[in-house]
C-alpha cells in the first residue's frame, strides 16, 4: 500500500501525486489521463491508454538506450 496526499493547487484544485516507484511499475508516465470511478468503498483510478504501439515503442528505444553496448556485442 502507499500513501500519498492531495496537494492545493493556486487555482483551488488539488493534484494527487504518485511515488516515482508506482510510475515506473505501473508504466505511467506524466501526462497519462485517467477515469476516475467512484464506488462505495472510495475511488478507483484506471489509465486511459491511447497510444499503447508509442508507448511500447519509447520503451523499446529506452531498452535499446540503456543496454546499447550489450546489444551490439548480441548483434556480432
């Protein structure tokens, strides 16, 4: 479980921010939208996925980023 805290923002709204940790292990990404679906126990929060051929695309170039050297010894 994590806790987090809604945040005020100058325009009298609030944000709800995410650990780092969640992003990464949920894919997330800043700018991701969500439903927001309320129930009897709280609320659920479900990512609206849009451009899952970009996303997986950026998460190929971002492998191939990091393990670039490994990759071209596989490649010989």
């Amino acid at each position: 479980m994590v806790k987090t805290t809604i945040h005020r923002l100058e325009d009298g709204s609030g944000a709800l921010l995410l650990p780092r940790e969640m992003l990464g292990s949920l894919n997330l990404q800043v700018g991701d939208e969500f439903q927001i679906i309320e129930t009897d126990d709280g609320v659920i929060l479900r990512p609206i996925r849009h451009d899952n051929y970009k996303r997986q695309i950026n998460a190929a170039h971002d492998v191939m980023d990091k393990y670039e050297a490994a990759l071209q010894k596989l490649a010989k």
